[in-house]
C-alpha cells in the first residue's frame, strides 16, 4: 500500500467508474435482447417459410377497395394498393387538420362570448367529447349514417344535396370553368388579405379611416360573389330513375363523411380547450391597455391578445395535429381503406408481418415528421424574439 | 378617529341580485348579434330535444340494455360464478370507503351536502335497475359497505393516522386478489380468459396496463434527461417511436409480431399480449409527463442534495422525483384517463371489452340496428367513469398543492 494509494477513491465509489460501467451494462442487455428476439425471428420466419423481402409488393393484390383517389383495379400489385390507402389517409388528414382548427378556434372564443348560451353549449360540447372515447364516437356516428335511406327515397335538400346509404352528394364545380373559377376565387382571398392587413395597418398607425381600402374589399368580394355563382359552373347532383343512382357532383362516401366527422367533433374538443388556455393566459393587463388606447374588442383579440396566445397555443396544437394524423388509422373499424387498413389486408393475404409493420412505422413516422417540421416553422414565426 | 380604518372599505363588494329578466338581459340580449345567436341555438337546440325526446320514447327499444347488463359488465363469466365477482365488489367497496374516510380525515364533515345527494342517487338508481331484485339488495349492500368504510376510514385515521402508508400497499394486494377472484385457480373454478369481458375487463386492462407502465415511464423519463449519451439516445429513440406510431399499430404489432419474436411454441395468453402493447405505448407517454415534471425541478435542489453528500442514485429518487411526480400528477391523470378510454381499441383486435362486447350483441339478430342505445348507454358509463377520474385529479392537485401562495 502506497501513501497514493490511500488517497485513492476505491472503485465502487468512483462516479466516473459507473458511468461508463452504466452505459456498456445498457449496451449488453439491449444487444442481448435484440439477438435473443432476433435469432427466435429468423428461426420462426424459417419455419413458416416467408423470407425476409419485399417482393410481394409487386404482386397482384386481388381485393379491392371502395374509395381510392387514383385508378385501382384489384389486378393491381400490393404496391399501388398501399398507395391508394397512402393517398386516402392523407385526403382525412388534410380536411380533418382544416376542419379541426376552425371548429376547435370557434368552440374555444365561444367560451370567452358574453352570450350565455353560446358559452354553456361550448363548455358541455367538450366536456362530452372529451370524457368518451374516439372509438366509440366513429362507432356512434356510423350508426348515425348507415341508418340514412336507400339511394331511390334519399334525404335531399333543395334537390342538392343527397343523404344516402351510398352516400353523401353535394354539389361541385366541374370543367375546366370550375378550376378557372377555383383559381379567381384563391386570389381573391389572398388579395383580400393583403388588403384588410394593410387597412388595419393605416388605421391603427396613421389614424386614417380606412375608407379606400375598406371599398376594394367590397370589390373583391363581389367579384367572389359573382364567380362563386355563376363561375364556377357548380354541378347538382341528380337522381337517375332508370339507373337507381345519382350522378354528378362530388360523392363522399359514408366511410369517409364518418372518419371525418368524428376526428374533427373529437379533435376539435382539445384544439377548444387549447384556445381557451392560451387566451386565458394573456394577461389582462394586455385587454385593459389595449382597449384604453382605444381598440375595439374585435380589434383587441386581434391585433394584441391572439398573436400573443398563439405563442401558448402553437405547440400543443402541434401534438393535436399529431393525434388526428395517428387516430385516421381508425378507419379500420367503418372499413374505410386508409393506410392502417390496407396494409392490413395484405397482412391477413401475405402474413408478411414484419415487412407490413415496417411499411405502416415508415408511413406514420414520416408524416409526423412532416407535421412537426411545418409546426415547427410556425412557431418560430410567433416566438418572442428576445433581445 | 382617522386610525381606525373605515370598516367600509374593508367590506367585500356588495352582490348584485339580477331578477330574471335583468339576468336574460345581461347575459342573452345585450346586443344584436347576441339576440340573433341566442334565437339560432334555441332552435336549434329546441328542435333537437324534441327530436332526440321523440325519438327515445316512441322509436327507440332500451330492452336491449337491461337484457344485456350482465354481458355489459361482465362480459361472458360463467353466472354461477357471480359470486366471486360480488365479494370482490364488496371488498373493493369497503377498501374505497375506508381509503375515503381516511383521506377525508380532517374535514368536519364527511357527508357533505353534495356527497350526500351523489349517494342518494346512486341509492335510487341501485334500486331502479332493471335487474333480478337480489341484485338490487346486493347493490344496496354495496352501498352500506362503502358508508361503514367510509365511516371505520375516518375514526382510523384520527386515531391512528400512520396506518395511512398501508392504504397503497393493500389497494396493491386487492389487485392481486381481484385476479385471482376473477381467474380461478386455488381452489377456485379456473375461468379461462376468453370469458372475461365488459366492463370489468376495461378496467383490469387500464389498471394493469397502468401500473405496469408507471415504473417503465419513469425509468425512461430519467433515461431521457441523464448525462449519459448511450442511455439518454435509446430512451429518446424509443419514446418517439412509440409516440409516432398509432396505438393501433402498436397493439397490432402485440398480437402479430410478438409471437414471432418469441420462442417456438410460446404463445402468451391474448389479454397478456394485448397488456404488453397497451404497457409499451402508454409507458412513452408517461415517460414524456414525467419528464415535464423532472424539467420543473430547479436545479439548486440537485445542487443542495449533492452538497450534503448524497450520491446521484440517492439524489434522484430522493429529492427529485418525489417532486417532480406530484408536479406532473395532473399529466399522469390526464395519461390515465385517456388510457382508460384507448381500451376501446382493444375490440378492433379482438378483445371484448366493453365496446367489443357491445358490438358482438349488436350483431345478435335479436337486436340488430340497436346502435344508438346501445352506444348511448356505454357513453355514457365511459363518461362518468372519465368524468369522475378528472374531478378526482383537480381535487387532488388541490390537496396536494403545499406551496405557500
């Protein structure tokens, strides 16, 4: 024993000893496990005879699905198959994402109106909807739906709009008229943004009346006006006697109406409470001095307190967004061919099980990410920019 | 006479008493738009009820319900088994009502005004339930077991109140011997688990579901915010993994992949699987409201507990986490609640919980097309279930807020 030696920590006790003890024992026991639940995997994969690869995705898939936005025949292979579902669980995420945010921002300021009745009705919407499980409202609204009539003695409102077994009709606009119109009817909207920004902008800050702008927004909308009517050669759904259908117009089927529905009555709920929180947490302080420099309330929640809430609101709002993505996969439960469910399908057809999880990981974990990065960029545009 | 303050100030603002029509006023006409907005959800509202009402007691047949409360919250457990499940019930009642008492323990009344009337509904709607009148005594029993637990929790509790730190410790044991009531097996008829269903198997689904994940989500919650790289990169790859996945993916890959990468020959039990991917996606959740409450902790309190000598094992589960669970307890809750309602998904594979086993009577032939009362009345038990737990959180995020404000 040297005199050094006692000074020594023995090793026990020495903390950078178990760091790195700590770390290789994690090292150890996760490649032990992934080579123990490996090595059973390729023993089970052998004994079923599937091996490991892709190649059953070329193909033909043989069953067929009832919505698919691009041409599908079930002579096609797994691959195009998958691509349909692909496409239809991004058509629901992208309407139900839209949807969700104006009923989620309506139902969260409706807590905050001086009507009674408006903020009571809020209140008990989420409380409702928040306390039951998704499940079972897609189930409950499904069972809503498929109890609408058959096609010859369907529900129609001002002969327009069809509510069906087979569906829901409405009218669209069609032709290359439409998509012209369509394209007016954008920039209109962009071009009346610009123009009620820069009207606030000089009423807040030159302390103009706003008059010559507030007249080319009432232009603009009636040039919306006018293309929204007879523009964009809307077509009306009609009933063929002879055929027992309906056609033209733009069909949803009950599928995909149910889907909707639901993820936007459910998601909206929590974007509701999201708003109210990031409002309330402005404080009002913010209202008092805002409204003593003489801004309306309209003008308050504007210009002062929502930027600011938006701040609270965004990040939350992203993880909302995240759910309403992943909770599109319960179409399986109304048959709705999303991603989930056809990779399902070829599951139950193929039994290659680990390839179809790694496509379904593959999928999901992307559009989250894309999700998340587009979030991500809108928040770093409301951030608090501290000197 | 300037000294004494003026007892005017120190009075509180005078109430103001609206009559009803000041009131309607103020709150539902005060200007156009909310007249107009007012009349619109009227009537909207109006034509609802009225249908809604019509519906419910012309077209609408609720025979399907008393004709199924057995399947609803037992699923399909052999009947002359019943038993077990009610001395369960029962002792689950005597536990809850002591647990109560004794947390009520320093309040003056343990029957509120509030409390009180909850029971006495409960008491009639146990008397009005369409069921053999056996069970309705046994219901009421349930409810005299509660009070007198209640009753024994609180003269306990004042005058021993160490006894408290037992009270997890047999919730724990009464799990075990739920399982046990439930499963058969020493000595009891074994009752396999294709039968257990409803309601009952929701909650043993959560419960177990939760418990497991809880010392899971903390691991990984620490793993994520430790210095050491290995360890902090498995856990973040692992929670976002999971976090990214839908659930149903994940109970997916519970049924289907976990066989593969077992040996050959195992097959874990249906429900044991299904509690393996439920544990796996709710644990990254946790782990995640965990980590929100580890953020919260100022660091001086690490910084203070190594001073005086305590070593990092020592620091964290002394010091830290302590705080950082009852910080984040509202999350965990939260976690819970929404754990509770994802069981639903259970019955896309297969499981008869119970908006599975809902859904196999609606396709009895019997009653076919009984959607809506069907999915009404499990609504609504979901929802008073989810409704109670949150009411619970904000009671005890009350209680357990010791910071001095």
């Amino acid at each position: 024993m040297t005199t050094n030696g006692d000074q020594k920590i023995p090793l026990w006790r020495d903390d950078r000893f178990w760091r790195i003890a700590l770390q290789i024992l994690v090292i150890v026991i996760v490649v032990s496990v992934f080579a123990l639940l490996g090595g059973n995997l390729t023993r089970n994969l052998r004994q079923t005879g599937n091996n490991f690869g892709f190649d059953f995705l070329k193909t033909s898939a043989g069953f067929n699905i009832l919505d698919s936005l691009i041409p599908y025949t079930p002579t096609d292979p797994y691959s195009r198959v998958l691509f349909a579902g692909l496409l239809n669980s991004l058509r629901v995420m992208f309407f139900g994402i839209i949807l969700t945010t104006l009923l989620g921002i309506a139902v969260g300021v409706a807590r905050f109106s001086d009507n009674w009745l408006l903020r009571q009705l809020s209140l008990i919407y989420v409380e409702i909807v928040r306390n039951t499980p998704l499940l079972l409202q897609l189930v409950f609204w499904y069972g809503i739906f498929v109890q609408f009539p058959l096609i010859k003695e369907s529900l129609n409102i001002f002969n327009s709009i069809y509510l069906s077994k087979q569906g829901i009709f409405l009218p669209w606009p069609s032709g290359i008229q439409g998509i012209i119109g369509l394209g007016i009817l954008v920039i209109c909207a962009i071009a009346a943004f610009i123009v009620s920004k820069r009207r606030t902008k000089v009423m807040v800050e030159r302390g103009e009346s706003g008059q010559p702008q507030l007249i080319t927004l009432g232009i603009i909308g009636i040039i919306a006006l006018l293309t929204l009517t007879v523009g964009l050669n809307w077509q009306r759904p009609m009933f063929n006697p002879t055929t027992n259908t309906i056609e033209g117009g733009l069909r949803l089927t009950i599928e995909f109406t149910t889907l909707l529905v639901s993820l936007v009555v459910y998601t909206a709920a929590y974007i509701a409470e999201i708003v109210r929180a990031g409002i309330q947490s402005v404080p009002k302080g913010q209202w008092e001095a805002a409204r003593s420099l003489g801004l309306k309330s309209g003008l308050v929640m504007q210009l002062v307190v929502f930027p600011q809430a938006l701040r609270v609101i965004i990040p939350p709002l992203n993880s909302q967004y995240l759910n309403l993505a992943k909770n599109s996969s319960l179409a399986v439960a109304v048959a709705y061919a999303d991603v989930y469910n056809v990779a399902n399908t070829t599951f139950n057809q193929t039994g290659r099980a680990i390839e179809v999880m790694l496509i379904i990981m593959a999928t999901y974990l992307t559009i989250n990410l894309f999700i998340s990065l587009g979030m991500n960029q809108l928040n770093r545009s409301v951030q608090l920019r501290e000197r | 006479m300037t000294s004494v303050p003026s007892t005017s100030s120190q009075q509180p603002p005078q109430i103001v008493v609206l009559s009803a029509k000041e009131w309607l006023q103020k709150n539902l006409f005060n200007t156009w738009y909310n007249t107009l907005i007012t009349l619109g959800i009227s009537t909207l509202l109006f034509f609802m009820l009225t249908r809604f009402i019509s519906w419910a007691f012309t077209l609408a047949k609720w025979s399907v319900i008393p004709a199924n409360l057995p399947l609803f919250f037992v699923g399909r457990f052999p009947s002359d088994q019943y038993w077990r499940l009610w001395i369960m019930l029962g002792i689950i009642s005597i536990l809850s009502g002591i647990t109560w008492g004794f947390l009520a323990r320093n309040s003056r009344l343990l029957f509120s005004k509030n409390t009180l009337v909850t029971l006495g509904f409960v008491g009639i709607l146990a008397v009005i339930t369409p069921v053999p009148i056996i069970f309705r005594f046994l219901l009421i029993g349930m409810l005299l077991l509660l009070l007198a637990g209640a009753w024994g929790g609180k003269t306990i509790g004042n005058t021993q109140p160490k006894l408290g730190k037992w009270l997890p410790f047999s919730w724990f044991l009464l799990l075990i011997v739920c399982i046990w009531f439930i499963g058969g097996g020493l000595g009891l008829k074994v009752v396999q688990t294709n039968l257990w269903g409803g309601l009952m198997l929701t909650l043993l689904m959560s419960i177990v579901s939760i418990l497991l994940s809880f010392p899971i989500g903390i691991l990984l919650a620490l793993g994520r915010q430790s210095g050491l790289p290995i360890i902090r990169i498995l856990s973040t790859i692992y929670i976002e993994i999971i976090r990214g996945l839908p659930l149903i993916t994940i109970l997916f890959m519970g049924q289907v992949l976990l066989p593969l990468f077992l040996p050959e020959g195992t097959r874990p039990d249906r429900i044991l699987r299904a509690i393996i991917g439920l544990t796996m996606f709710s644990s990254a959740y946790l782990a995640e409201n965990i980590r929100g409450g580890l953020q919260a902790i100022p660091r001086g309190q690490t910084e203070a507990a190594k001073a005086l000598g305590l070593n990092t094992p020592l620091v964290v589960s002394l010091i830290i986490l302590p705080q950082a669970l009852k910080v984040s307890i509202p999350s965990i809750v939260g976690q819970f609640i929404s754990l509770f309602q994802d069981t639903t998904l259970l019955s896309i594979v297969g499981l008869v919980e119970l908006l599975g086993m809902s859904r196999s009577i609606l396709a009895n032939p019997k009653f076919l097309g009984r959607y809506l009362e069907v999915y009404l009345f499990i609504g609504i038990l979901y929802w008073i279930f989810c409704y109670a737990m949150s009411v619970a959180s904000q009671k005890l995020e009350k209680q357990l807020n010791t910071e001095h404000k």
